[in-house]
C-alpha cells in the first residue's frame, strides 16, 4: 500500500515554525517511503478560514521546498461529511443535545463541587421525543455528540509508543454545533477515510482526538480501519511558551524576510525536540537523511529563537554552488566567476544578501582605504601580470614580503583594506583573481593629484 499523509491547517493565520514542524514530519514521512503528501485546508470555519492565508501557507510551504501531491479544501467536501453525520444519527451513534453553555458550565461545577470528573452526563439520550418537540419548539436548536463506546482505546503510537485511554473518562464529543456548523472531528475521518491516509502525524495535542476519532473510523468504515497514528512533541520558546498563530515573529514569513534560510527553519523544525543534534544541512534530502520520528523525543520540544540566526548563516557556509546558483542569479551574480565567488564568499556570510557586499568587492565600486600610501603603491607596481589565479597572491605577497620586510599583519592589513575596504573578509588568495588586475591597481593607487 502506498504511505498517505496529510498536513492540515486551518487557514486562519499563517503558519509558524511549529506548524512546519508537523508539515515536515508528514512530507519528509512520504518522501521517504515514496507516499502522498496532501495538503488539506480545514476550512469548515468558515467566518474565520480566509483564502488569503490559505495562499499564503501554499507559499511558505514551498519556501520550505515543501510541494503537496494533492490539495484539498474542506470547504468544498460539506456534501461527505452531511452524509456521514446522517449515517452516525440513523445508528444512533450522533444524538441530540439541547443544554445551553451555561447549563453545562454549572453541571461541570457541581461535578467538580463533588468531586467526580467534569465528564458530560448524557442527560440528553434519556430526553423522550415529546421533550425533544417541546424544547425545539421553545426554539432551542440540537447540538450533536457521538456515543462513544466505553471502552479502553488502544494504539501503537510512531512516536509514543503504546498508548492508551479509556474512552469512559471523556465527554461525548460534540461534532456539530448548534448552528449546524461542524466541529474538526468528524471532517477530519472523513477525509482521511476517502483520501486513504494511512498515517495521521500531528502535534501531541491531539491525543484525546485520536481515541474519539478511532471510534468514529470504525463507526464509518469498519473495525482496524483506522490509519496508524505518530503523535510529536510540540515546539516551545525556550522559556517553554507554545507558539501561537498570532507570534508573527516565528511565523514562516516572518523568518523568510528576517533573512532565514529555509534550510535552517526546516533543520530547526525538524531535529529540535529529538536525539538528533541540530545542525545545518546543505539538503532537504540530507535532512531527510537524519529524520526518524522514532527519534524524536516525548519531552518538550524547546527552541531558542536566537539560535536561529546562526544556524541560518552556518547553513549557508555550507551550501553548494548549485543550490544558490539561482538565487546568485537573482542578484546579476552569474557567469564563470559565480562559482568560485561563491566558494570565496559563503564562510563570510549571514544572510544571503551579504553576497551584495562581495560583489561589489570583486565587481563594483568601494571606498578603498588606503592607510600606508607608500606602500600600497608599492605593492600595486609588484602586482604579477594577468592571467591570475589562486596562487597570484601569494606569489605577489612574498615579493612584497622581501621588498619591504614587512610581515604579518603589517604586510597583510593594509592590503586587505585598499582592496577590500574593510579589515575582514574572505580569503584574498581567492578574492584577488575574481576582482582582476585593473581594479586591484586602482585600489592600491591614491588618485592622481
Ligand atoms: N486542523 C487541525 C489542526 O491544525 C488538524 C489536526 C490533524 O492533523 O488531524 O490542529
């Protein structure tokens, strides 16, 4: 059988780092066993679900280099799910309930007041149809929950291991509220059900979910038809707060205009929480490489924001020239001298736009700095002729070197400043032959009196 997940947001928001996490762990779960991937909007909601976010996570995702096989919207699927929910009601397995907010509100106090769980008390399955008329009648409207079965509800979790729990601690859930309007649950099996997913993974929150909706599985397509269900750990700021929609910072998009490489928000994502260390990785494949969620641990998953600047740039100076060829290419850098620009340049880097800065090094106009006249002038009438090439600078510095005498730093520093403008950088024995002879020559040279 081929592996089916789904990632499933609701578009309310954009999505954050936390959220990529999940969407990861599913993606990276399907390339590794050449599954599907669907990316399934829950919009049910439909005051607060808003196409643009669901545009909007489309694009964060494929930042991320996350594309999906399959796009669905639960917004158009309302025909599968009122045909369930009439299927759950002729079995008797969906009821209506009539209580108000506030008559729950005070039945949970009275049980907690006596010390019993606040767990709802099925008055509404002992209601005789006349009281049903009588109270629809006074206007009230039903709201619907599933008869759970009262029994222990039991799964081999990808991430937890063994797990249990006794459905008769759990109120009946509520699957379709007052206004007609459908909770997630039930949507939820539905798709999965008529999308074949075979493994859920999604957040540790969800446990309860997933005892009720191995009821409602079985309820709508048999027993053992449940799909196999991972459960991870949730990330956390490192002063062990959840991320909230709403913490714009960490959003995706976000983290993509502060200049974040998506590698280190996927490597971040990923590998925080679990027995792997977190390091940058060059690839989404070598990423996927290190990913097992049977690694990933049942501790909080806790983060520190800062530590994503420099895995940003520790990411970079790793990367290969043709994983940035494109983007080089996006700022004018190409041609022959792309490459070994980008060898020359990538350990210097914090974010990819620094490249500018080095361009304009090798390729455009800087403020030279010329501390020591004499000898830079010196030094631009040792210049070798062109061809040049890794070794022009040190052939051209030894020379200097018995010229003058000088050595070091001394030797080194005024050099690096004339022709790069600044007292650090790359490696000049790299920088030197990609900025060519003409400009090395001005740089070291005062302008003519
Ligand atoms: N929309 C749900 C959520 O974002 C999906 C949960 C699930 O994966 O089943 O929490």
């Amino acid at each position: 059988m081929i592996p089916h997940v789904r990632f499933a947001p609701s578009p309310t928001g954009r999505i954050h780092i936390g959220n990529a996490r999940t969407a990861f762990f599913n993606w990276l779960f399907a390339r590794k066993k050449q599954g599907v991937f669907v990316l399934r909007f829950d919009d049910t909601d439909l005051e607060r679900s808003r196409e643009e976010y669901a545009q909007a996570i489309e694009v964060d995702l494929a930042w991320l280099g996350i594309m999906p096989d399959l796009v669905v919207r639960q917004s158009q699927r309302f025909a599968l799910y009122d045909a369930a929910a009439g299927r759950l009601k002729a079995e008797g397995l969906l009821y209506p309930c009539y209580e108000t907010a506030e008559e729950l509100d005070r039945r949970r106090k009275r049980q907690v007041g006596r010390g019993q769980p606040p767990i709802y008390d099925r008055a509404a399955l002992k209601l005789t149809p006349e009281e049903r008329a009588e109270l629809e009648g006074a206007g009230r409207r039903p709201h619907w929950r599933f008869k759970l079965a009262h029994r222990t509800m039991r799964w081999n979790d990808l991430v937890r291991g063994d797990c249990h729990i006794e459905a008769a601690s759990l109120s009946d859930p509520v699957l379709i509220r007052e206004d007609g309007s459908y909770l997630y649950t039930l949507p939820s099996v539905v798709d999965d059900v008529d999308l074949g997913i075979t493994h859920v993974i999604r957040g540790e929150d969800h446990v309860t979910n997933t005892a009720v909706q191995i009821q409602i599985f079985e309820a709508l397509a048999g027993v053992g038809s449940a799909p196999i269900f991972g459960h991870h750990n949730l990330l956390t700021s490192a002063s062990g707060e959840g991320l909230s929609k709403r913490s714009g910072a960490l959003s995706i998009g976000g983290l993509r205009d502060a200049g974040v490489e998506s590698l280190a928000d996927a490597a971040l994502a990923v590998l925080t929480g679990s027995s792997d260390s977190v390091h940058p990785v060059a690839s989404l494949d070598e990423l996927n490489a290190a990913f097992d969620l049977s690694h990933v641990s049942r501790n909080a998953a806790r983060f520190d924001e800062a530590e994503l600047a420099a895995l940003s740039a520790r990411t970079l100076h790793g990367l290969p020239f043709e994983a940035v060829r494109e983007r080089l290419a996006h700022f004018d850098i190409a041609g022959a001298r792309a490459e070994p620009f980008w060898l020359a340049v990538r350990g210097n880097l914090t974010q990819m736009q620094d490249v500018l800065d080095w361009w304009r090094v090798v390729e455009g106009e800087i403020e030279a700095v010329r501390e020591d006249a004499d000898f830079c002038r010196l030094a631009a009438e040792s210049l070798p002729q062109e061809p040049w090439d890794a070794t022009t600078w040190s052939a051209w510095t030894s020379v200097l070197k018995q010229q003058t005498g000088r050595k070091g730093k001394a030797l080194f520093h005024p050099l690096r400043l004339a022709l790069t403008g600044r007292d650090q950088g790359p490696e000049l024995a790299a920088l030197l032959p990609l900025m060519g002879r003409l400009r090395a020559v001005a740089r070291l040279s005062a302008p003519a009196a």
